[in-house]
C-alpha cells in the first residue's frame, strides 16, 4: 500500500482539532484544510513529522497560536 501523500480537505465546514496521531502520517507532501472552521493549535511536531511537506494551508479557519518552522530541508 502507498502511504497518503496529499491530503484536500478545504472547504468542507470540519470542526474541532488538528489530531496529534496525524504525525504518523509521515510520507504527506500537500495539506490542504484551507476554508474550514478547524480551532486550537497545531499541534507540537506536527509540520516536523512531514519531512516532504511542499505545502500547507489552513487559512479560513480558526487556529490559534504561531505557525510551527519547518526544518531545512
């Protein structure tokens, strides 16, 4: 099995958190949750545990906090 590289979930209304257990989806490349109404931060490794991550976005939403740094790649 392929391990899930892109992730599209922008616009679809979702609430609550960003799940912790989402680090182990360590191949993700394209993160997409943009024009929802996701709250609370991001949470702590998060961004660190996608080592191929290209690209994230999450405006439109309701997270709180500072947007983790990426390592250098």
């Amino acid at each position: 099995m392929v391990p899930m590289q892109v992730l599209e979930l922008a616009g679809n209304n979702f609430t609550g958190t960003l799940p912790p257990q989402w680090k182990s989806m360590v191949a993700m490349k394209d993160v997409s949750l943009a024009s929802n109404n996701l709250s609370g931060s991001i949470p702590d490794g998060l961004l660190q545990s996608w080592t191929s991550l290209r690209s994230f976005k999450v405006e439109g939403n309701k997270l709180t906090g500072p947007l983790p740094t990426l390592p250098n790649r």
